[in-house]
C-alpha cells in the first residue's frame, strides 16, 4: 500500500440522506491522500486485482464470478451491461417500474438492442406475472433493477432469479442502490450479470462502477464485442492479461475504493444492512409521527430509501426545509416519480441512529419553529 501523507485538513462531516454519493468515512477520505503513483505499474495493478476481489468477496461470488471494473458512473456499468452481454439475436424482457428501469430501456434503444418492457412506474412485479410474459419465449435475458431508487421499491430478487432458473433465461440485475448493504448471496441467488459502483452501498467515492458476471458468459461475451469503452469483455480482458485498466484510472478513488471494501468487509453485509434498517425505522417513524404519508406501501419498502409525499404535507415548500436542513449539514432530495409530488431520503452512507435522531429533530425544530 502506497504511503501515507501527513499533511491533514478539518472536513465537516455531512448527512447525506440523497442516495449517493452517501457520507464517507473519514478513514475512506483519508486513503484519497497518497503519494502520487502511475497506475500502470504493478502495485497499481494489484491494487485492481484486490479491487475486483473485494467486490467478489461482498456477494459471494469469488469462485464462479469474475468482475469488470469501469471508471465510470453507475450508468456506465449500466451501459457496459447490456451493451456486451445482449447478443444479435437475443431479447431482453427489462423491469420498467421506475426510473432506472427506465433508463435501461434509453440504452437498449440507443444501440438497437431487442427489447420489451413489462410494467409501470410505481408497479410491483409480481414473480408470478414476470414468469408469464417469459413463458412467451421470446426471451433470452430479464434485466431488473434491485433496489430501484426512484421510489424506494426492492425488487423480489431472490424470487426473480428462480423464475429466470426455470424459464432459462439470463438473468441481469442493477444492484446500484443495494450491493454491499442488502446481502446479496450469489450461490444462493443465481445471477448472470449485476452491477453497482463505488459511491452507494459500499461508501466510496464517485468515480468507479463495477459490473460482476458469471464466469459461464465470458465466452458469450466475446463474441458479442461490440461497444468499445463500454465493452466488458475487453475490460475484464485487459486487467487479467497486462495486469492494468484499459483507460486511466482515478488513482485516488481507487484507494479510496479499497478502503471503503474493506470497511465494508469488517462490518458484514449483515451487519451493514441491520444498521441501514434500524435507521431507516428512525426517519419512517419520525416522518409519520410529523403526519407525512409515503409513496410506496409498508410491504414494498426498501429500507434503504424512503419517498416522501408531499401531498400530505400541503403546506410544506421543499427548498425551503431542504435549505433549512442544508445549513445544519444535512441533505434531503427531490422527487423524479412522475405525476407525484414527493421528495427522497436515503440511509446508504456511513450514517448511525444519533445521525437519524437528529435528522428527525431538526425536521422537528423546522416545524415548531417561530418566524
Ligand atoms: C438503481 C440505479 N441505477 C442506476 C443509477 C445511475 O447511476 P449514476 O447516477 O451513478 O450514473 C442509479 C443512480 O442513483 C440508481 O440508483
């Protein structure tokens, strides 16, 4: 590991509750300040390796799955995915209840990908009905979103990934707003492809997206080559045979990255996700205890994030607490589902119950306050 420079500098410690770039650690914001290094050499590259390990580590998937790291936001491991692993003759049945299903749908448009969609913003897929539209057989790949972060929705995954089992279908999940806090088996949950980057669920930095794919595809892969930044095969390729990143990487943010897998490793997935749930909780009941109603039903909750439905609090202007909220160091977020009027908090980041119940207390004060 490169050497630690001295040089040290008082960070304000923020509340993020937009779902990431999430609060970091200051251990994760201190692994950022190394000596300089050219990431073409060889302990850069190790670097890569124990990257990619780490991410394997998190879902288990060490002995069947093997990881293409992109120096990209989420939507580029997003792209990269459906870019190389849908081929010319394949269909892909995508999950459209939610932005990022949405989003999905964008991508496979702009390269002309074969697609179809199923269901609406807001809606629950039902295991049961995703099974009948697959049983047309004209599918090879289903791709879904997990956690889909636009409504605060988690997705039947484990369900989903049996249905796709027994239709034979491949199975493509965005775990953007999930991997490394929900625990995620992939021995237990079979899947083909899943993606998520450095700043969500594992408390990194922006900059770096991931996508882990099953070891069996590395053949379809290669033969569907055919983005060229966004090409997984090439990506995953290059860092086994010349023990580098194909483009120039983040240096920083890969230390940092580093740091926030192992941080994430000492905690436990496990662990992780209880703390998410129980903080989660604080703000559910704080909120309603204030008299907000939420948008999605108690069953359908992620836990992770939870929107808001500002309809219930008709005479509430969200800048106005989000600006309220913003000068006590804590950051609220907008509304993107359409036709509601609602606004977002997110658990994902480095956050504890004192950080909730103070949250929920300033939420409070704002309310109480005299103008
Ligand atoms: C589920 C999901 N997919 C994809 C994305 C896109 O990620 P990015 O904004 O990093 O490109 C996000 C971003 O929040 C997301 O929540």
């Amino acid at each position: 590991m490169r050497g630690k420079l001295t040089h040290q500098k008082a960070i304000n410690r923020n509340i993020l509750l937009n779902p990431g770039p999430a609060t970091t650690s200051q251990r994760v914001k201190e692994a950022m300040i190394v000596e300089d290094i050219c990431p073409r050499e060889e302990e850069f590259g190790q670097l890569m390796h124990d990257i990619c390990d780490g991410i394997l580590e998190i879902g288990n998937g060490s002995d069947t799955h093997e990881v293409g790291l992109f120096v990209a936001s989420g939507t580029g491991a997003m792209e990269a995915t459906l870019v190389s692993a849908i081929g010319d003759n394949d269909r892909v049945l995508i999950i459209t209840n939610g932005a990022y299903g949405l989003r999905m749908e964008q991508i496979c448009k702009s390269y002309g990908l074969e697609y179809d969609t199923a269901f609406s913003f807001g809606d629950y897929p039902e295991p049961a009905k995703v099974k009948s539209v697959l049983n047309s057989g004209k599918f090879t790949h289903l791709a879904i979103i997990h956690h889909e972060t636009s409504t605060g929705m988690m997705n039947p995954l484990e369900e989903i990934s049996a249905v796709c089992r027994e239709v034979g279908v491949k199975l493509i999940v965005d775990a953007m707003s999930s991997y490394g806090a929900y625990p995620i088996d992939l021995q237990e949950t079979p899947i083909d492809y899943i993606f998520s980057s450095s700043n969500k669920c594992i408390h990194g930095m922006a900059g770096l997206s991931f996508v882990v794919f099953h070891k069996d595809r590395i053949a379809e892969l290669k033969a569907n080559q055919r983005a060229f930044y966004f090409d997984l095969y090439s990506q995953w390729n290059n860092l086994q045979q010349k023990n580098q990143l194909r483009f120039t990487p983040p240096v920083q943010i890969c230390y940092a990255f580093m740091e926030a897998i192992l941080e994430t490793l000492e905690e436990g997935v496990e662990m992780r996700w209880r703390r998410y749930r129980a903080n989660w909780q604080v703000l559910y009941d704080g909120f309603k205890e204030l008299g907000f109603q939420f948008f999605l039903p108690d069953a359908y909750q992620s836990k992770i994030l939870l929107a808001l439905d500002l309809n219930s609090k008709p005479d509430l202007d969200f800048n106005d607490l989000h600006d309220f909220l913003y000068k006590e160091q804590i950051t609220i977020y907008p509304g993107v589902i359409p036709e509601s009027n609602t606004f977002r908090m997110a658990v994902i980041g480095d956050l504890t119950l004192t950080d909730m119940r103070l949250v929920i207390e300033k939420v409070k004060e704002y309310f109480n306050r005299k103008d």
